[in-house]
C-alpha cells in the first residue's frame, strides 16, 4: 500500500483533487466512485478509481448525493466544464452545461469544501481552506499588478508562470481569473489554456 499512496502523492502533485489544497497534511485515498464498504468490490482497488484528496473532502464528498459521480479529472479537464470563481467570501463555481449531472455535482461539492457548515470542525476547515484559497488569490493579484506598472519584468512573468501552473495550490481558480480576464491579460492566454 505504500507504492499506491506515493504514486498517488506525485501523481496529483500532493494536491486535493477536489479543493486543489497543496501539500496535505491529511491525505486520503479517495475513491471517485464510491465501493460502499464493499458492495461495489471492484471499485476499491481500481487503479481508475483512487484519487488523492483531504479529509474535509473526502468527508463531504461520502454523502450519498455524489455516488453517481463528479468529472474525472483524470480523464476529462474540469476547467473546460466548469468556471472556478472566489467572489470575496464565497466560492462561486459554475458549469458549462447546466444540464450535466457530472458537472452539476462537481460544481456543488467544490462550493461544499469551502461552505460546508453543519458541525464545529467542518465549519473551522472550510473557513480555513477559503482564508488560504483567499491568500492564495491574493498573491496572484498583487503579481497581476506588478504587471501593469512593469510589462517587461521577466521575474514577474517568471512568477506568474509559476501561479498559474496546474500543479500549482487551488490552480483552477487563478487560472479561470485570467481566463476571465483576456483583454487585461492577453499575454498570459498561453499559459492557462485548457486541455480539450
């Protein structure tokens, strides 16, 4: 079991696959489709199957609304499906199509790691995954700024590069906020492109 859990440490960067949170202090094995303490034996092991996630989210993500499944993010790129947005103190995280199921639950347990309020420690997680989502956000604004003042810097763009790669801690909303900004920011297009 030790080969699976650091093939699956590198594998997902040593990031939550649902929340993007980097360097986890307690991982899970999380299975994208549940196995229902065995009910569902060949799922449990299915190398498809095992994802690296954080407690908070593994622990929301067992309520029985998303058995049915969320996106692979193995095989099919979220951003493509779903706009990933940090609105001051809300995670707001809208589908592409409105009618998929799997985006539809996707989108609602994204928002759920982040709002999810119904016990003391689940308030105190999500409150503190939003506080370093927030900071995380903000580190790439102020570098956004720099941009403004200084458009040759080649640190800053060297910087940015780095905010913005996908192996990078809650990637999809920095890159969506770029996205969301093509005219601001047409030079950084190249770097936040999604995997069709």
């Amino acid at each position: 079991m030790p080969d699976v859990i650091e093939r699956l440490e590198k594998d997902f960067n040593n990031k939550c696959y649902i929340c993007e949170m980097k360097e986890l202090q307690n991982p899970n094995v999380e299975h994208l489709l549940p196995h229902k303490n065995g009910k569902y034996p060949e799922r449990k092991f299915d190398w498809e199957n095992l994802f690296w996630s954080c407690g908070h989210c593994n622990g929301i993500k067992k309520n029985s609304k998303y058995d049915e499944g969320i996106i692979d993010c193995c095989k099919q790129d979220p951003e493509k499906y779903l706009h990933f947005r940090l609105k001051g103190n809300e995670v707001v995280i809208e589908t592409e199509d409105a009618e998929d199921m799997l985006q539809k639950r996707a989108a609602l347990l994204v928002t759920e790691t982040f709002s999810m309020k119904n016990t003391g420690m689940r308030t105190y997680t999500s409150d503190e995954g939003l506080k370093l989502l927030q900071r995380e956000m903000n580190v790439l604004y102020k570098q956004l700024e720099k941009i403004h003042k200084k458009p040759a810097s080649k640190m800053t763009m060297i910087t940015i590069h780095s905010l913005l790669r996908r192996e990078s801690a809650f990637a999809s909303f920095k890159r969506c906020y770029v996205r969301d900004h093509v005219m601001e920011y047409p030079e950084l297009q190249k770097y936040v492109e999604v995997n069709e």
